[in-house]
C-alpha cells in the first residue's frame, strides 16, 4: 500500500510493533529502485538499507523511529507516497542474504 510521506514513520512503527519475530516492513519509493527493509528480531530489529549507501543496522525499539526517520529522509528524499509492504518470515530470510 502506499503512505504520504508524512504519515509513513507513524505507520510503520505502528505496525511493526504488531509483527511477529522474523517478519518484517519493506519500505521502497514509487520506481521502486531503493529500499529499506526492517525485520523483526527477538528484542530488535534489523534494518537493511539499500539505495545510495547499502548498509545493515541492528537497533532496539526505542531507536528504530529515528533510524527510520534519517534513513527516509536520506533514500526518500524527493518522494511524497512511499510503498509500504508487509514482509513474511520466509521471504524476510531473502531480504536479509544479500
């Protein structure tokens, strides 16, 4: 589904806190050309950037709103509707291997 960008970081950890352990958000703007994939860990999370830096980052869940906050407006910057799709446990192995 597609979220302002206004709305996105609210969303996200919204339903993120929902997720259950190895399911994740994949967050892409409209060409779907860069990425930023969260999953879920047991007290954390680990999110993969890949766009203009492809980085990996394990943060707990006070940190994950501003990470995601800098991490959009970075991969984001021009984009004000950004994809928001849920990820499952087996697919969210894939996102995490490369």
């Amino acid at each position: 589904m597609q979220i302002d960008k206004g709305r996105l970081i609210q969303e996200a950890v919204a339903r993120l806190s929902k997720l259950g352990e190895g399911e994740g958000l994949l967050l892409q703007p409209y060409k779907k050309d860069r990425s930023v994939y969260v999953i879920r860990r047991e007290n954390t999370y680990l999110v993969v950037e890949r766009g203009f830096a492809r980085k990996e980052f394990i943060v707990d869940t006070k940190k994950i709103k501003k990470l995601l906050k800098t991490l959009c407006r970075k991969e984001f910057p021009r984009s004000n509707r950004i994809w928001l799709n849920y990820v499952s446990q087996e697919n969210a192995v894939k996102f995490n291997s490369f």
